[in-house]
C-alpha cells in the first residue's frame, strides 16, 4: 500500500457509505439491538459487499485504527472509542446448495432468512433461541442451538469462512488449510479478520416436537428442582432449557403471563411426538401451566419456543459453563434473583453434554465441552444506578463457583471488559495457540473489539508445529459467487 487513504477517497471507493460523528446515518449504523452502550467510531462503514470490507480494512490500518464489527448488535461487549466501525447488517444473503445439505450466508443475514431458504428443501440450521440474531458472530463464537445436544455446536459444522484479514486481503478459509486459521476461527473467529460470509451444514429436519411449558411463581422452586433431575434422565435428541423470567404487566406479553414471575420450560426434541409425549409428562405432572404450547412443529416456528423481543434493549449478561448442576444451585440462584428480587434479572440453564461433548470432526477452539450445563443470567440496568444490574449478574454467577468450568461466548453479551478475561472463555492450550496464531495474523491486533485474546510476544508467537502460515489465499470469495439457490 502507497499513500494514505483519506475519508473522502474511501467514501468515494465504496459500494456502501462511510459516516462520521454528526452524518445522517451515522447513529443508525452504530446502533445494535444492545442500548446498554453504543460503539463512538470516528468511521463507521456501512458495508455494500466484501470489497467495502476490504477497504474499510486497509483504510483502518493505514491509520493505525481498531476495527469492530457489527452485524445485529446482539454481541456487543467491547465497544469501539474511536477507531473504525464495519457495520455488515447490509450484506444479508443465503445459498442454499440441498444436494450437500450446506448453506452459504453472508456476513449481516439472520437465521430467519437462512431457516426460511433451507426449509424449502426440509432442511434446518443450528440456529438458536431467536431467528433475528445474526448468523456470522453466533457461529464464530460457538453456537450453541435448539437441537445442539443432537448435532453439537455450529461452529462445528462450518465447511469455510471467507474474511478479510488485518493485512486487508480476502481469504477463503477451509479445513485445508494448514496454518491454524481454520481452527481458530471457529470459537475465536472476531479476533482473527472480518468475516464476510460463511458455508455451514444444514440438517435433514423439517419438523420436530417442542414448545414452551409455563408455569406460575409459586412452582418455580419445585419445577426447578425437577428440571435439574430430569435433565440426567433424557436421551441426546432432547434439548432444553429453563428461564425463570419476571414479566411486565403491559398488553404486549399474553394475558396468562402479565405481571408474573415465571418457570418456562423450553423444549426442542428431535424424535418422534410419541416418545417427545413421554419424556415431557414428569414436567407437565408438577401441575397446572399458565401457558402451553408443547408438540409438533415446522422448524420455520422454531422462534416462537422462546419468543425472545426483538426491539433493541439494554441488558448485561454473565454466564458460566458448569461441570455439575449441583443440588444447592437452585436454591442459591433463588435465594439472590428469585420472585421479589429488587433486580429485574432473567436466569436460564442450558443443558448441554451429548453431541456437544464430543470433539468435532475437524478440531476448533470451541471448549469446556465437559460441561453439564450453563448458566446464563441477564439484567437490565434500570435508573441512575446502572453498575448494580451488572454486579448482580456477576454475583449469580458465583453461586455455581464451585462447579464453574469456565465462560460460555455463546452467551457473551453486555460484558463490556470481557476481553480482560479472555482466559475464562478458553482453556489454557487453546488460549496459548490462539494467541500465537493472532502475532502471526494480527500481530498489531486491529481486532480487538471482540473476546479478545493478544498477539503472544516473543518466542510464544511462533505457532506450533504444523501450524506455518499459508502462502497464497483462495481468490474465490466474493458473495456474488454463483451458488445453487439464492435468497437475497
């Protein structure tokens, strides 16, 4: 590269629009469905297509600025104070190819659009809890999905990324590839180059049995308890969690359900409706439910198991992988954010084990699969005081200390120093690999927004062995490449 990019000159190169503080747009562009903090680039590109990344890439670098990456804005935890903002949420696209069972999205599409172009073919992503989160950081961080504990996580399935990497060149990453880059991107995947598309497998499941059981305040204790019982018992095709959620009284949440302190049990079983029947009948004998909508479903209804608001919020979430969800847990989390709680604060579990306990096929830097269950608590900020929903969260999560294994990404969301404990997200060996791949890749680490994990310095930032850089890269990687069905 020769010369420096001015503003105006990137303006001018790209298919998408360049903004600075004041411009029409600019706070559109900055603004994700997390409000608890917003990104304040100095250049905030909306992206047209992977050529505007790769601009927008070389005019950070050329400046010496960070770059973050927002699509959705689901997943913001390390805000951007200056620097350069790529906002993708334009880049929404879906290739369907049914003859492989793979899909193709680019880097701003959202499950919706990829769960509405595979069913056409009775095919279903490893999608999670709401369709409107976008494809792109749910994958690289992990995934963890409806029917998880059946296939494991997303990130496993992941056939190739193509990105645009910290030397503002286009890759197009695959399991070929000898240099580590494949692995790492997978789990790590924001600390490593922007991601412009990627191609994941699809499922044969047009239909399964799930739903929602919602019970009252009063039964919260016993279907908690029953819960952590009955998730030792269920086969690997049964997925679930439960969320014990305090509802506003106001007309958008169902009249059953308005000002109430509910038990939502969420189902998702890849089996027959006959044996999902027999598996749900201990849960449904606890006693009467507010609301049910437990049975078979199109995966295309997926959303509506959990039915998560879509309109843009602030909230903080902490949450912690469990190797055990011990006996005194339920009690504890109670005890600090149950009914009456003076925090507005939601709490789910996970279970997890099954499909995500085994190694991929193709190994990444998705860990702690030794886990049982995850923890997950999210709370608003509410009034002057918004400090006190962040430690409560911290503080529920202590509860599970004792069997904590580490930190979920899946479930990173609000933590705004989460890079300062990158460690807790990764074992020690993935973290050390990690951070000798990213001196290769990202030695000035320009990707930092993110789960960050530095560059090691000095003798640590060789990679291991068998990990050398690739020299050339796949020039295939536009999202105009021709691919077998298309929804744009």
């Amino acid at each position: 590269m020769t010369g420096t990019t001015s503003f105006q000159t990137l303006a001018a190169r790209l298919d998408g629009v360049a903004l600075r503080p004041g411009d029409a747009g600019y706070e559109d562009a900055r603004s994700g469905v997390q409000r608890a903090y917003l990104h304040e680039p100095s250049v905030a590109v909306r992206a047209g297509g992977a050529e505007d990344v790769r601009l927008a890439v070389r005019y950070a670098a050329e400046h010496g600025h960070a770059v973050a990456v927002q699509a959705t804005g689901h997943g913001l935890n390390a805000p951007t104070e200056g620097g350069v903002l790529i906002d993708t949420a334009p880049m929404a696209g879906v290739r369907v190819d049914p003859a492989s069972r793979t899909a193709w999205a680019a880097a701003g599409t959202r499950w919706e659009q990829v769960i509405a172009a595979a069913a056409e073919h009775g095919l279903a992503p490893l999608s999670g809890s709401s369709p409107d989160v976008g494809v792109v950081g749910y994958t690289v961080n992990g995934g963890l999905g409806l029917l998880s504990r059946t296939f494991g996580f997303a990130a496993d399935h992941v056939r190739r990324v193509d990105l645009v990497t910290a030397d503002g060149e286009f890759r197009s990453v695959t399991p070929d590839d000898d240099d580590g880059l494949f692995w790492a991107l997978r789990g790590a995947g924001g600390n490593f180059g922007v991601v412009t598309g990627l191609e994941f497998d699809l499922f044969p499941v047009a239909r399964f049995y799930g739903g929602g059981l919602y019970f009252d305040t009063e039964l919260i204790p016993a279907v908690l308890e029953t819960y952590r019982e009955w998730t030792g018992t269920v086969p690997d095709r049964m997925s679930s969690s439960i969320g014990l959620i305090p509802l506003p009284d106001v007309p958008a949440v169902p009249a059953p359900l308005r000002g109430r302190h509910v038990a939502h049990v969420r189902i998702a079983y890849a089996g027959t409706v006959e044996s999902g029947e027999e598996l749900v009948a201990p849960l449904r004998a606890l006693g009467p439910r507010l609301v049910e909508n437990v049975g078979e479903m199109p995966y295309t209804a997926s959303g509506t198991i959990h039915n998560e608001p879509k309109q843009p919020r602030n909230f903080y979430c902490a949450n912690a992988m469990m190797s055990k969800f011990d006996a005194s847990v339920p009690g504890a989390v109670l005890d600090l954010v149950g009914p009456g709680a003076e925090v507005f604060a939601v709490v789910q579990f996970n279970h997890l084990g099954a499909a995500l306990a085994q190694p991929p096929a193709i190994p990444n830097a998705v860990d702690h699969r030794d886990a049982s269950h995850v923890l997950r608590v999210v709370t608003l900020p509410q009034g002057p005081d918004r400090d006190v929903a962040h430690e409560t969260a911290q503080t529920v999560t202590q509860a599970v200390a004792p069997w904590a294994l580490g930190r979920s990404p899946s479930f990173l969301q609000g933590e705004r120093d989460a890079g300062a404990q990158a460690r807790e997200y990764y074992t020690p060996a993935t973290f050390d690999r990690l951070a000798a791949l990213k001196a290769v890749h990202d030695p000035e680490n320009m990707f930092r927004c993110n789960l960050n994990v530095p560059p090691a310095k000095g003798e640590a930032a060789s990679p291991a062995k068998g990990e050398g850089v690739a020299p050339g890269k796949d020039e295939d990687v536009s999202p105009s490449r021709p691919g077998k069905s298309i929804v744009m």
